[in-house]
C-alpha cells in the first residue's frame, strides 16, 4: 500500500471523526498533523523497510519547555524516566527546550491504525498528566 493513499485515508477517516487534520510535509517526511483538544499532534506512518506489510505508527505531541535551572532539568529527566518504565506503549523524551510526549504501535493491517487513533491520543495526555503531576512542570505544546 503506497504511503500517499494510506496518509490520505488517514485523513479522510480523521475528518469524517470530526478531527481537524492535514497532511503536512516537513523535510520530505509527510505526516498527519491533528487538533486535539487544543494541541497539534503528529501521526508518522512508516512502513517497514522488509516486511513489507507491517506498519509503524506514531503519534506524537511535542511541547516546548523552558528550563530553569539544571535542578529542575535533572528532575525532570528523571520523573520521565520513571513515567517510561510503567507507561504502556508510550514515553516521554527530553531534548532541550521540547518535551515529546509519544506512542508507538506496530500493526500488520495499514488499516487496523484507525481504530487505535483514539486510543493513542488518550496515552499521551495521561503522559502529560502524569508528567505534570510528578514535577509541577507544564510544557506548553507547540500548536
């Protein structure tokens, strides 16, 4: 199945489920960029290099942070590592001045990610939440 086709009927799928959706292109890569609740998240859909019917999704919101002090970074760093460890297919990356707030499903049906758009959405804000809650820090999102 051809990326293009996939990434439109993503969209299509996002919009007639009342989502505001585009395909946007960035650096050659395109992804689905999506509203929700205020914030952008991006839907990255890969297929893999070998098999050629196992699909990569991931969905991903990134937040932009600013740092205070090397304490807080540390605490930070710290509560995301512990959030990893018991978040199901999900995690928090820092880098910088950005959060990314992430999940990951791999699925041997391209049109079998549908039906998980939601769910994956719900994992990333009890990421947040649960990030916000652990260090009193809130990243705003880079919409």
């Amino acid at each position: 199945m051809d990326i293009k086709f996939l990434l439109q009927s993503y969209l299509d799928f996002l919009k007639e489920e009342g989502y505001v959706a585009k395909v946007v292109d960035y650096e050659g890569n395109n992804y689905i960029s999506i509203k929700y609740e205020g914030d952008e998240y991006r839907l990255f859909i890969e297929k893999d290099p070998i098999e050629k019917d196992i699909f990569y999704f991931r969905l991903l919101l990134i937040a932009n942070w600013h740092c205070e002090s090397n304490d807080l970074l540390l605490k930070a760093y710290k509560e995301a590592s512990i959030i990893n460890m018991f978040l199901k297919v999900g995690k928090i990356s820092i880098y910088e001045n950005a959060i990314a707030f992430i999940t990951d499903i791999i699925l041997d049906q391209a049109s079998d990610g549908k039906k998980y758009i939601k769910n994956m959405l719900v994992i990333i804000k009890e990421a947040i939440l649960s990030f916000k809650e652990r260090t009193e820090l809130s990243p705003k999102s880079g919409k």
